[in-house]
C-alpha cells in the first residue's frame, strides 16, 4: 500500500518515464529525453525520483562505462 500511495504522489513526468521504461524495459538518459521530448531537467527529475522510491536502477551501458541506463525495478501496483 505504501508503494502505491507513494507512486501515485509522483509529478506526472515521473509517472510517464516509468510507463516508457515499462515499454522499453532499458533505456539511456538521452533515450529517455529524445523518445518523450522532455527536457533534461525533467527527465533527470524523474529518474531521480523514480530511483528514490526505489522502482528504477541505474546500469552502466554494455559499450560506453560513461554512459547510464536505466531499467525498472518492480512495479508499484
């Protein structure tokens, strides 16, 4: 129940990054900012929100270690 409540207190952004990660299962931060044409501030907001509550990890890419990806943890409901 409290992961419910505390995912449906996330800004809609948040919400809308965990549903593309949910259809894309892994994404990059650059992915993520050029498939939902959010701008960086917001897309850095919602993972960091996202990865707070604990529903998404952050991996090193196979071929770039300077580069992230991001992938989902479990689903809230």
């Amino acid at each position: 129940m409290f992961a419910r409540r505390s995912f449906l207190s996330l800004p809609p952004s948040a919400k809308f990054l965990y549903v593309v990660l949910k259809n894309r299962r892994r994404m990059s931060r650059q992915d993520l900012i050029s498939n939902t044409y959010l701008p960086p501030r917001t897309v850095n907001y919602g993972l960091s929100r996202l990865k707070a509550l604990g529903l998404v990890r952050e991996e090193e890419h196979e071929s770039d270690a300077r580069e992230r990806v991001y992938a989902l943890v479990e689903a809230p409901m």
